[in-house]
DNA sequence: CTCCTGGACGGTAACGTTTCCAAAGTTTAC
DNA sequence: GTAAACTTTGGAAACGTTACCGTCCAGGAG
C-alpha cells in the first residue's frame, strides 16, 4: 500500500528563480575589454596572437560578466560540428546498453564532447527517424546500435558513423562488436564438456548477434560429433524474460527435455531461471552476457562475457578520432574477445 | 580464458563510406522550388499562410534534395531554443538513474526533443562544468540529479530547471521526488511489526535522500517507542555495495548484532545481502528501491519501491512545459508515494 | 632616416535559419 | 469600377561565432 498519496505543492522558499536576461556575448566581453570581437575569440580559443597583457584584461571580462560561448553559433561555422556526439542505442534500462551509455560517455567527455541520446523506437522507422533528427543537430559523429534494416542513408550523412556491438547493411563503416561466434562456441563446448549432448539454445529475434551465437553453437556440436536437434533451437518472438520464460517451461514440460540450455542474451537467462523456479529438473544454465547479482542466485549463474564497457570506450574514442579526422585508416571492424565465467549452473554434469 | 584475442580488421565490402558533400540548405530548396527562401521556411515550419500548390512544390524539392533543417541554425534565433533538453545524472550502470534517464527520453522523445547527456564526474565542481557547457549549447531546460552543493549559479542560466530526486540548495526550482521519508518509515514500521527491536540502518554518504530516510527510520522508531541505538546508524564512506558488505559484516560479528538491516539504497542492499551469505544468523532486511532479479536471489528482498520511471517522466513533461511557457505556475514541488513490496526478507520475525 | 617585416589587433563577411516588412496579387465591399 | 482588406510571396536583417583581411605599430635592417 502506498505510503502516501503523490504531493503537489509549491516550493515554500524564495531563492532567485531563472532570469530571462539575455546572456552575455563576446561582443558585450570585446566591449567591456576594450578591445575587438576578433580578439575575445582569439582569447577564448587558447589565445595564441594575443599579448599576455590583453588576454589577461579579456578573461577578466569574461568572468565579470560570467560568458560562456555559445556553442550553437560556434557550431554553425562551415566545416565547425558541433561537438558532440549521438548516441542511438535501445533501451537504457537494459544493463548491457546503460553500459555502452556509460563509457563512451565518458571517454566522450573527457574530449570535452557531449552525448545526444536520440530516442529509440523499436521500430526501424523511428530508428531512422531519430538518426535523421540527430543528424539535424550537426552532431561531429554517430554511434549506433543498429536496428535490422537497411542503413544507407547514412552515407549521406556527412558525418563519421561507428556501428556498436552490430554491424549494419549498405554503408562501410567502423563497427565495434564481441566475437558472439566465439562465445557461442565457448558456451556450448563447455555444456558439451560437461557430457551434456541434449542443448538447448534460445534466440532473442533477429538479431544479428543471436545468428552468430547460433553460429557458434552448430560449430562446437558439429565439432563433437553431435547432430543438432532442430527442436531444440528456440526462436522466441520477444527478446523478454518473459518470452524466455515461457519458452523454457514449454521446453522442459517435453518428454524429452534438454539437459542444458544456452541463453543468448541477459534477459533471456532472467526468464530461463524464472522458469527452472518451478521445475524440478535441473538442467545446466549458461548466458551470454554477464549481470548484476549472477553470483548471488540460489545456483550461481555460468556466462560467457566480454568487457561491455570497453565496447563503448573503443567505439567513443574510435568515433572522436574520425571526427577530429586523426584518424584516416579504412573502416575497421574490431571484435572483442569473450570468456566464460564459471559459476556453478553451468557445470551441473549431464 | 579469452576465446580469441582482441580482433581488428579492415572490413571487407565496398559500400559509400560517408561523404563530405554539404547537404541542402533552404536556399538550396528554394531555389529548386521557383520560391522565396521565406516560403521555404514556412513550409518547413508547417505552411500557415502558403498555398497548397506552393506548398506541395516545396515539399517535393525537399524530398528530391533531401533536404533536412538544420537545427544549429534554427536554434541560433534569438528565444529559440535548441530543441533539446540536458540531463545530468549520475552512474548510469545503476538502474535507478538508467530508468530516468529512459523514461525521461521517451517523453521528450515524443516531442521532439533529443536529451543530451553531460558526462558527470561525482565532484560537484565536475558537476558544475558539466552543466555549464550543457548551457552553451543552448539546450531548452535542464534536469539534474543534483549533487550536494550550491546550485544558485543556475539562476542565471535563463532556462528553467527541474530537479530529480532531491533538492538544491540557492535556486527556487521544480522539484520531483520520491517520499523518502515516508519511505523509510514504511520500511521500519513493518520490520518493527515483525517484532524486530534492534534494526540497523545503513546509509550512503550526505545525499539528502539519505537523510529524509534515516529521518522517516527515526519517526518510526520514536512512534515505537523505541530509542535508537546510534551505533546502528551506519554512516558509509561510500554509496557502493562493497563498502555496505564490509559494514555489514563487521555489524553481524558484533556481540550484540542487529536482528533487521534497513539499507537505503539498491546497491547497499546488495552489498548486505553478499555479507549476509557468510553469516550464520538470518536477520531481516528490507532494501530501499527495488531492483532486477530481486524477487529470485535464495531468499527474496522486500523492498520499499517507487515508480522511478514515472519519476523521470514528470520531470520530463514539467520541463518541456516549462520550456514551451505551457506552464508558468510557481515551481512545483512533487512528491511520488513509495510502496512496500514483501517477498521474504523483510518478514523474518525477531 | 627610411623601408620593410612581422606581430597584434579591429572589422567584416559568412554560416542557415526565422522573422519582419513590404510588395504583389486576389478577393470583398461599396 | 474602385477602394479596401486580406492572402501570398520575396527579400533582408539578425542571431553569435569564426576566419580572413587589412591596418597599425614596433623594431630591425639598410
């Protein structure tokens, strides 16, 4: 029950509220200085030609007068982006994309560069329409986390694009991605080590990430002699715990059911051990991804995982590096590695 | 072990890399049209006052061109704003502010806003910084998770603000949060009617969230007629789930070790939770914010919870109503209800 | 003493849009 | 048939910055 119905009242103190005063320009600091408009810019962007004695009579002014550019009107210079970056990536609350958020946001501030979030529909159309948007905004660059569909519009663009954790079709481009063949394999090989000969795999939809994961787990079976039950590779029509759920209970309510299940993505293994809540067969677990709190479930979660966040850093600084054009090699595709983390669900023997 | 080093390889397939041609401007568009670069910009801008026959011209030299405004310039108007809103935030890897800061982007995402990101170091001159260069570039309104300090600097801005999750001290501004000292309350008074006597609370450091809660325990514990041991209030150095496992541990192996722990924020949860693996005694523990996988770890949390994304979308719409000057009440101070959800941990009895 | 060189600085055009004003065209009213 | 009112359109100014081009002054060389 709530503690409380929602309160709306007014703030009670009286703090200075925001003024509409008009912010300073470097016309108004030229003015109080004493000297030119070309000047204060010079003074602002490190002050090289300007003698000691007036840089220092500028800066006095901008900080009586509390200027800050205006990054906007910078900006709008031929050649001169803004300088920031677009983020386009989908949902934040998904552990592995607040990741990426999250470091590239740092790397990107660190250069003094900000991150435009666009938001993400789930849809291609409002992906493209949000990337539309961001481009709109003059931004020096894109990372994007690409929706199936076709991304060359792009080329047009003008602009430095680095494709993150997938890669896109109809435009060349840098792309940042984890070697999702070889945790696939890594996965299966070691439910395969384990004796386990019936494995299932479950498939978030589409994605090009879930092809590869497949990928790997067909090589490491084919690679031990095993014949692939089609039956057991599940593509569910949601990426949810939910749909995973679902999926598992069915799974393990066959006559026949696995003895061990790959999860392909975080969420997927969330509804995987929802469903093994209820069931009395304990079949080996191994995710991809690794998450918060794997370690503390009744059975320790096995994954296979890379380093997410080093995904974003590489993407965010690739990205800059492109737009400060420092870097002028042929696209690249950089994959990292994976490995798996040993916990205990994945090490229960066939 | 990796399963393959870090790979980086020119990629293969010829497709347009990005090309530096200057997109259209209006003058572009107007010229194909046969117009006048004022009819362009009203078509643009939703074509009151322009024939439909001009109108229709314009749209398809538009299309033909693929012409897209470009919202630097735009923005440069005198009161137009950028058509996007900052938010400033914390550690996006905790999910309390991933859920803001998604929620938030859906809302503006709906009209049309884009959310910029500044990156944000935990020092609140770092802070300061990040939201200076967020005002340069012209964004259309502000929300800030605030850190600890002076925020009046803010006043000057001449855009209006909205607060997240706590207040600021210097600047009269909306604010949108969740009771916590209802919520703290609701937390001891049900560990107090599990007959509990001895509950330790453990807290982050000098948020001011922290402070309501620890407020809302003292209520609690005052209407219970039960004086509070102060050596059970457990000041952290630091907000992480390390440090709550290691105070946490030093409180069970105390002679007199609490028989409940109220932890005040999800990650300190976790970190009780990991200390308490170790310990031979089960005392109760109720987490504040609930969190992914709570309801599965070997003894389910109860937690006292809030809807954190409704958080983030009234901050949202406060402030684009804000920036649109759709809302010109005095700023809001709104107060979100905290429930109490009961899964286990917080219903073992004394 | 004059000329030249070079550093420091001021002024102005340009970026692409919106907004305002005036001109042109069209309808309505008398 | 003419004037008035309104609609549609074109053109120019302005937003705040940067880049370029001159000008000015100091100092060194001739």
């Amino acid at each position: 029950m709530p503690c409380g119905e929602r309160e709306v009242n007014p703030v009670s103190e009286t703090f200075p509220k925001h003024s509409e005063s008009a912010r300073p320009t470097m016309i108004d600091v030229a003015k109080r200085a004493g000297v030119g408009l070309g000047t204060v810019s010079r003074v602002v962007n490190g002050g090289a030609g300007v003698r000691d004695e007036t840089a220092s009579r500028v800066r006095a002014a901008i900080d009586e007068l509390g200027f800050q550019r205006n990054e906007v009107a910078r900006a709008l210079r031929p050649g001169k982006k803004s300088s920031s970056l677009a983020l386009v990536l989908g949902d934040l609350t998904n552990p592995f994309y607040a990741t990426i958020a999250k470091s590239s946001l740092e790397v990107a501030g660190q250069d003094g560069f900000a991150v435009v979030l666009g938001s993400v529909d789930e849809d291609p159309e409002g992906e493209r329409r949000a990337i539309q948007e961001l481009i709109g905004r003059q931004v020096a660059g894109l990372m994007i986390v690409p929706d199936q569909g076709d991304h060359s519009f792009l080329a047009s663009a003008g602009i430095p694009v680095v494709f993150v954790d997938r890669p896109a079709h109809g435009i060349e481009a840098d792309i940042v991605m984890v070697d999702n063949e070889g945790g696939g394999k890594l996965a299966t090989d070691h439910l395969l080590q384990q004796g386990h000969v019936r494995i299932a795999i479950l498939l978030a939809p589409s994605y090009y990430t879930t092809g590869r994961r497949l990928r790997g787990y067909r090589r490491a079976c084919r690679a031990a002699g095993i014949e692939v039950d089609e039956s057991l590779v599940v593509q569910l029509p949601e990426g949810t715990a939910e749909a995973a759920e679902k999926a598992t209970r069915e799974l393990m309510h066959r006559p026949d059911p696995p003895t061990a299940l790959f999860a392909s993505t975080n969420f997927l293994t969330e509804g995987v051990l929802r469903a093994l809540r209820e069931v009395d067969a304990e079949p080996a677990v191994v995710g991809f991804d690794d998450f918060r709190l794997a370690d503390m479930l009744p059975t320790p979660v096995t994954v296979v995982a890379s380093d997410i966040a080093e995904l974003g850093r590489i993407a965010a600084r690739l990205l800059l590096d492109r737009a400060a054009k420092t870097d002028t090699r042929p696209p690249q595709r950089i994959v990292l590695p994976c490995q798996l983390i040993q916990r205990g669900s994945g090490e229960r023997p066939a």
